[in-house]
C-alpha cells in the first residue's frame, strides 16, 4: 500500500472552491459563468486529499469513482493516468463535474470539520484536460458481436448504456423523441449550468464508437416497442421520470401556471436556434415570478427567470427551513440535509419555507396572485396565516412522480413497482419481459444523473451478458 504524496496537505493547505461570475453579470447571458482555479491550485487542492483509513467518498459517489488515486495523481501531475483512472468508471465525468450535488464531498473525511476536499472541482479539471490534450479519442471495438440492441432515451442512463455496450462490440441504436440526444442533460439543464457542446462531443465520440442514434423517434408513437423487441436481441428502456406533480388547487387552469419542463427546455432551445414547435412560449421578461417547489428544477428556473429579465422571483417551499449547518455526529458521511443556497438563488431570489398554496387567483383569466397559508411543524395549516402574493407566472417545480406510462410502457403491459417506475432489480435490470431492460429514472425515479450514469453502466453489463453469457464490463 502506497501513502498518498502529501501526508500533511490537509493540514498546511485551506480549502479553495471555483469561484463564480459576479450575478450582475452572469445573468447577462446563457454560457456557463464558473470560474476554474488554475491547474498549479487544482494541484495543491488535490494534496488535501488525507490518506484515510477508509475513503468513505467511494461509497459517497453512486459511481464509486476511485477518487483517492486520482487526487494522487493530479498531486503528483501525472494528468493522463488520472484522467484514464477517472473514466475507468464515469463515462462522462465533465458532465458530473459540472452538475453534480458531489456527495463524495459530504462523504469526505475532512467534511466533519466543513473543509471537505474539493473532489468536484478537481474532477472537472481532470475531465477538461484530457479533451484538452486530446486524450479523450473514440473506442471503436475490436470485434463485433453480431447482437442488436435498442436504446429508448439519450439521457445520462441511455448514453452511458449505449457507450459501454458499443465498445465490447453490439450494434447499439439508440432512440430519442426530441431533435438532439442528450435527454434532461440537453433540455432540462440549462446552459449556464451545462453548454451543449459537452454533450455533442460525447455523442460525436458515441457516433465513432459505432453507436446509431435516431432522432425525432417517439417510441410508443412513432413506432411501437412490440416493433423493437421483435427487431432486437435486447432492449433498454431509460427515459426519464418525466410524469410531473401537479398542484390540484383551484385557479391551476389559469394561463401563466406552468410546469417547470414545459418551462426550461423552451430556453435550451432558444439558445441552441431550435424551433420551439407548436407550443405557446412561456417567458419570465418583465414579470412577476412565482416558483413553487425548492429542488434544483426550481433553481434551474430562478437562474433562467432572471436572464429572461424577470422583475422579481420568488420561491416558495411546502418544507420546513433546514438548519444551517448538520449534526456530524448524526449525517456524517450521509448526505446532510441543511440550508444550500443555489447560484441561481444568490442572484436574488426571495425564498419562504413552510408554505402551502391554496389557490391562485386570477384576472381575465391569467393568473394574477397566489393566496398562500403557513403550516406548523406538522405540516398542517396555521389558522388565520393566510397571505398574497403577487404573480404574472407560476412555476410548477415540486418534483416528479414517475416514467410517463401512457404509450410504451402501457403497451407491453410491463410490470410496475409501487411508485409507478418500470419494475427491474439492479442485479439483472431485466423488466417482466425476457429482451426488456430499465435503468436510470425509468427504473429508480426521479434521481441524480450521477446515479443514472451507474445505473446504464450496470445495465450494460447486465445486457452484455445476457447477450453473451458472460461479460468484461465494470458494474
């Protein structure tokens, strides 16, 4: 067992994060606005990494990244093995190193005393430098199998299925129902949280590797999944759980009271000069915005709002507020729950906790105010705390319930669990047909797109060998 190189570095170096754009100027524009330290400190920081005993932020990180040696490695400058040690099991690590909530970091051991490592950061610097330098190059098979697989969905889960599959020689086809792969990662997070061209290049990568990939396909539409389960030796269902949670109050028909994903993929579009389609465009300029839900969707339309010029956003969570700062002794090294405040929230969103909404109330039917009540430690409302506030758009963010069912999934009548999601275990992944697999949110539910990127990983070597009988790939 080798030590890391810098036994004391935890001790002689202080935590340095990326830094942001001031907001006035960030919400001047869609591109993204972190500003990356220089390679010498991305170097330094990697020295804090501490040589415990146990590295919990391998558990932390749902795709068991091997965080540790990589940090050694970038200590130690030698770039290239860490870049080959870090997409040994992250197929897309310049995505996660950019969106990711990094458990690993709440998971770390300097994180009993908040000075966590700055794993996120470092593993975006390891992930741009090698498409820098040029490492990051196409891995086309040596042999082809002969088997056919289909791929429904070119988010995290799809893709990261589709690459690994394609490698050890299937002829992969993968189906996307909007214009362009990528899934939640092209049209749900926005631009200045994620550019696009980092998921064109993995997809022009995939394109070389042997992967088809079929735009403008609705499965369950367009063509049937009975039609790809005939045509294919195998078949992965990894949409996304996009069947959103309404707010059944009275007003909810009023024009101005949207979805949030009815919300943010029109922007994506705009930037990217994609025609919107038959669809009434939702903007925030010059308006009053309400957003109803605290998770990252609401973030992600705060940030959005207020480039569109929104007069004034506000955000409104049914939870209670978080405390400040959690019980380590209690959470470590679980994820905490405590008070995060987003970039998009610090550029000027007012937020209130412990808020119901009762109806919303309207003007010549566009919705003109929310009546809102407050609610006690029990979730239950507090008599005679009722308020209004004003709002010319109304944003529905509160979360997902599960995969959209009417259409493929209703077709071949497969079997779901208790919450709505296509039911498959993470042994197999195999759904309630032989030739049908799930993975991602179409399995799990809503989730991160780190664990989506695990579990088409998993997946993928899960297909591999049923296919084959055996398998090589990592799980």
């Amino acid at each position: 067992m080798t030590l890391m190189g810098k036994i004391t570095g935890f001790l002689e170096i202080e935590r340095q994060d990326r830094s942001y754009e001031p907001a006035a100027d960030r919400i001047r524009h869609y591109r993204e606005f972190i500003i990356q330290p220089s390679e010498a400190e991305i170097t330094r920081q990697a020295a804090r990494c501490m040589d415990c005993g146990i590295p919990y932020c391998h558990t932390g990180c749902p795709v068991n990244n091997q965080i540790p040696d990589w940090n050694d490695l970038v200590y130690h400058a030698d770039w290239l093995e860490a870049a080959q040690n870090l997409h040994s099991t992250n197929n897309f690590p310049e995505v996660t190193g950019r969106i990711c909530p990094a458990p690993c970091e709440a998971a770390c051991t300097l994180n009993i005393i908040d000075v966590p490592v700055t794993i996120k950061s470092i593993e975006c610097a390891i992930a741009d430098k090698a498409f820098e330098e040029g490492w990051v190059r196409p891995q086309p098979p040596e042999v082809k199998t002969g088997k056919r697989v289909a791929v429904v969905g070119s988010g995290p889960a799809g893709l990261a299925a589709a690459q690994q599959l394609a490698r050890v020689g299937h002829d992969v086809h993968v189906y996307e129902k909007h214009a362009h792969p990528g899934g939640l990662l092209r049209y749900g997070i926005p631009d200045f949280k994620m550019e696009k061209y980092i998921v064109e290049r993995r997809v022009a990568q995939m394109e070389a590797e042997g992967v088809t990939f079929h735009c403008n396909v609705h499965i369950g539409r367009d063509m049937t999944l009975k039609k790809l389960e005939r045509d294919y030796d195998a078949v992965l269902l990894a949409g996304g759980a996009e069947q959103p949670r309404d707010l059944a109050v009275p007003g909810r028909e009023l024009d101005g009271v949207h979805f949030a994903m009815d919300f943010l993929p029109q922007q994506n579009r705009r930037v990217a000069n994609e025609p919107l389609g038959d669809v009434e465009p939702i903007l925030a300029t010059g308006k009053q915005v309400v957003v109803i839900g605290g998770g990252d969707t609401g973030s992600d339309c705060i940030g959005t709002s207020f480039r569109q010029g929104a007069v004034s956003v506000s955000q409104l969570e049914i939870m209670p507020q978080p405390p400040e700062t959690e019980n380590k002794a209690l959470t470590w090294p679980h994820w905490p729950l405590k008070l995060r405040t987003s970039s998009s929230q610090a550029e000027g969103a007012a937020r209130d906790f412990s808020v119901a909404t009762n109806r919303f109330i309207g003007k010549d039917g566009k919705v003109a105010e929310l009546e809102c009540i407050r609610l006690d430690s029990q979730m239950k409302p507090v008599p005679g705390s009722e308020f209004r506030i004003p709002a010319d758009l109304v944003l529905l963010a509160m979360g997902f319930l599960h995969p959209v069912q009417e259409g493929m999934v209703k077709e071949l009548r497969l079997d779901l669990d208790q919450r709505g999601n296509v039911k498959a275990n993470e042994l197999d992944y195999r759904a309630s047909r032989t030739k049908i697999f799930a993975a991602g949110d179409m399995r799990r539910g809503q989730s991160l797109v780190v664990w989506a990127i695990r579990e088409g990983r998993q997946a993928a070597q899960a297909i591999d060998k049923f296919l084959m009988g055996k398998t090589d790939l990592p799980r």
